[in-house]
C-alpha cells in the first residue's frame, strides 16, 4: 500500500459560504472552507489510507498559506505545488434545501491556476513515484492555458507510467474562455484508464445518449458501450445516480470494469448535511478501493458508500476513516450514538 501513490491535479479553492443556512442577502457574515474537485479527491484518499498528493499552482499570501495548511493537516503530501499568479480562485454557494435549490458563484477568473501555462511545472519531478495520475473536466474549463497544461500533464504521466483517472466533471458555467467542451474535453479524455462520469457529462463531451426510458443499468451498459468506441483504453468507468423522490433522495453506483458490471445497493439518504463534493468522494472512494486490490464489486460499494456518508459531511471535504466506510457497506445508514 505504501509504494502506491495516487497523484491529483487541479485548483485548490477557497469555499465561501453563509452561517446557518441563511441567504446571501441575508448573512453578515461567510464561512471559510478549502475546496476544490482534485483536492476533495486527494483528502479522502488520505483519510482512507492510500498516500496522495496533489499538484495545483497557488498564490504567495496567506490565504494560500491557509489552503496549504489544510491539505497537511488531512495527510495530503502538498511538496510538489509551484506558487505564482495573483489570486486564490473562490466560490461562493448558498444552501438550499427540499423546496429552493442550492446556489453557486464562482469567482475563478485570472487566478493562479487559471493562468498556468505549460513548462511552468517540472512534471518528472512532481510525478515521481505515482502510480495513477487524476484529473477532472473542471481543469480544463478555466483557460486556454490550463487546458494545454491538463494535456501537457496526462503526457508526462502517461510517459512516465501512471494510470490516467478522468472525471468528466462538467460546469457548465465554467467555460467562458471561447471553446466548446466538445472541442477540448475528447483529446484530453482519450488517455484515460479509468474514468468516472455522468450521462449529462457524457452527453456534452462527446454525444452519446442513452434512452431515458431505460433503466439505470441498461443506460450504464449503454453508454460504457459507446465510450469505448472514443475512450479505446478505457478500462474501468464509475458512475453514480441520484434519484429523488419527496424528500428522499436514492442513491446507487454502478461499475464497468474489463468488461464486466457491477451495482451497489439502492440506499435511501433520508437527511442531507451538505451534497456538494459527493461525486469526488464517490471517486476517491473507487480509487481508494482499487488502490487496496479490492474485487469490483467491493469497489463499487465503497464508491456508492463513500458518496452517500460525505452528505453527511460539512464542507467539500469527506473526512471518512476506513471503518466507518465498512460499517456503512455492511449496516446501512446508522443514526446510533457510538459511545
């Protein structure tokens, strides 16, 4: 386990978000979390016990400083991240509930990370000793630049041996710099060993469509079939599905792995704390069970497992240990006081 090292690549962010459940208009006051798609991923893999670092482009201020402390508070090796540029990338959300959706500003413009270029990061040396190397759509939506450097990246890794893990992770609010995903996301996504998407993503990238009609499965099946003829290396796709019905949301994963499909449970999440980061913790639970050599089916019950307990969590970050995954898998949610 520990020759396995698991390398994410992204923005690391400041999250801003109103006391209590209150509106913007409403709050004196914003809490302060650290956030970011790669970097939600990195934390978990920490907290499960698989070595991960996480590589980004951060301002020299404090706030940075703040974010750094972060990631090594939760065990994340943040050795490799390169200062420069003028600004920390923010976002803002206001929580809804069952009756008004959750908001999100995002304030991501000429950070430094937006503004990475290629050469800026010695790939040799901040990929030394990876085994998988993982990034996600939300990279490559924030400039010209960062997207040439998300590809200049997956080279290296690929060069250097690593496995590729792709999120599709798509925001559509991201993409202001001129470019369509369809034009940046396929290039980018044509590496990847292992990939972790949903049906809308998978529809705006590249086209494919499944029949809504369908059940859950047969849309997977559907369109794991069809990403082969664009992902040819594919090996292993992860995908989640949410279903709410009243004021109860169903929960379930799927797996494509080699060929073969496996599917978690159907879990009722009754009460949810926070649903934002779910889908990174739905990732870095796959890629933390992969890491343990588990069997597939384990794999995607420790995704789906990993996904729901983060909704019970404050925060982007999923901060799980490894027997509280495994009392889920095996007892289901759980509402008794452990003393």
């Amino acid at each position: 386990m520990d020759t396995f090292l698991i390398i994410c690549f992204g923005e690391l962010m400041l999250r801003m978000n109103p006391p209590s459940g209150l509106r913007f208009i409403q709050s004196k006051s914003l809490e302060i979390n650290i956030a970011g798609a790669e970097a939600n991923v990195s934390v978990l893999l920490s907290q499960l016990g698989v070595p991960a670092r996480y590589l980004s482009r951060i301002p020299e201020n404090d706030l940075a400083l703040l974010a750094l402390q972060e990631l090594r508070k939760y065990g994340v090796d943040a050795s490799e991240i390169i200062k420069g540029g003028e600004r920390m990338a923010l976002y803002f959300i206001e929580h809804g509930n069952h009756v008004r959706s959750s908001q999100v500003i995002y304030d991501r413009a000429h950070s430094s990370f937006a503004s990475l270029k290629k050469g800026m990061i010695s790939w040799e040396k901040a990929l030394k000793g990876g085994s998988v190397f993982h990034w996600s759509g939300v990279a490559a939506a924030l400039s010209q630049s960062a997207a040439e450097a998300c590809l200049e990246a997956i080279e290296a890794a690929r060069l250097q041996g690593l496995k590729i893990c792709s999120d599709f992770n798509y925001r559509k609010t991201l993409w202001k710099y001129g470019k369509q995903p369809a034009e940046i996301m396929p290039p980018l996504l044509a590496y990847s060993d292992i990939a972790v998407a949903d049906l809308d993503a998978v529809k705006v990238y590249f086209g494919i469509e499944t029949d809504e009609g369908l059940s859950f499965e047969a849309r997977f099946q559907d369109c794991y079939q069809q990403l082969l003829l664009k992902m040819p290396g594919l090996k292993t796709l992860g995908m989640s599905f949410r279903k709410v019905k009243g004021l109860t949301h169903e929960y379930s994963a799927a797996l494509a792995h080699e060929g073969d499909f496996f599917y978690s449970a159907v879990h009722e999440v009754p009460y949810i704390t926070d649903q934002v980061g779910s889908g990174d913790a739905f990732t870095g639970g796959m890629l933390a069970a992969m890491a343990k050599g588990l069997h597939p089916q384990e794999i995607v019950d420790w995704a789906a497992a990993c996904g729901i307990l983060k909704q019970s969590i404050h925060g982007d970050w999923a901060l799980i240990r490894e027997e509280e995954v495994i009392h889920f898998i095996n007892n289901g949610a759980n509402s008794k006081i452990n003393r």
